[in-house]
C-alpha cells in the first residue's frame, strides 16, 4: 500500500519507489522474503545484558587469564540466533574465535558454518562443537551434517 501511495503521489521519476531493479515494482512477497526475521519471547525486550563469560564456561590457558579476551556468553548467543532465526536456518559465523555462535546454533537446531584463522582458537573452537554435536540426539547430527 505505501509504494502504491508513493509511486502515485510521490515525486515524478524514471523509476519506481521500492524497486530492486529500478524498473519493476516491488511485491509484498518479495518484500517479506527480505525482511530479516524476529522471533519474539513475551516479556523480553530488544536490549538485553549478560554478564562476562566466568567460570567453566570460560576457556582459559596456563598462565593466561583467558585463552580469547571477547568470548562470548553462550545464553547471549542463544537469545540472539533464536531471536533472528528459525530452526533449520542456516547460521554463519566468518570469524569464529571460540565459534560461541556456532555452538549455540547447533544447541538451538539450527545448521551452522564458521570459519577462523588463528590455529589456536581454530583447535579448541574444532573440540567445542565436537563436543555439543556429539551430544546432540542423532536426527539432529543427521540435520546438521
């Protein structure tokens, strides 16, 4: 309805309002197809705090405080994938560090992909989701392989 409104009140142009191509208009299902998803819980707002990672969820080294500065809470992370994604969806994470979005992509169901390139992190990211996925139900392995 708004581009409809627009394109017949809006400023005279060579193109239509909301295109993707510049010629033709865009429809609601396309439209919807690009919308990012948000999967609300009742009674949870869209700013959210978690205390740093602590404890044995924190991955520490011999005399290193922590073997990543900015590993993230895995409960932050759960919020946030199933915040903005569906089970089945497919979650990619370029910069894995710890890869703490992967593993909670795989305790959520969803599928999951990341990448890292410091071989140390790389190697304990590789044992962290070994771990979760063994620990999954065998359909899920299936789904996520």
């Amino acid at each position: 309805m708004l581009a409809d409104y627009a394109n017949k009140h809006g400023a005279p142009t060579n193109r239509p309002y909301f295109s993707l191509d510049g010629r033709t208009h865009l429809t609601a299902m396309k439209w919807e197809r690009m919308r990012a998803k948000w999967n609300h819980v009742h009674g949870v707002t869209n700013v959210w705090q978690e205390p740093a990672v602590r404890g044995k969820e924190r991955i520490v080294r011999k005399g290193m405080k922590s073997l990543h500065a900015n590993q993230k809470p895995l409960k932050l992370m759960e919020r946030i994938i199933g915040a903005s994604t569906d089970p089945g969806d497919v979650v990619w994470e370029p910069f894995g560090g710890l890869c703490s979005a992967t593993v909670a992509s795989l305790m959520t169901g969803r599928q999951c992909y990341a990448s890292e390139l410091i071989p140390e992190y790389f190697d304990v990211a590789s044992q962290r989701i070994n771990e979760i996925y063994q620990e999954l139900p065998l359909y899920e392995r299936k789904k996520n392989s």
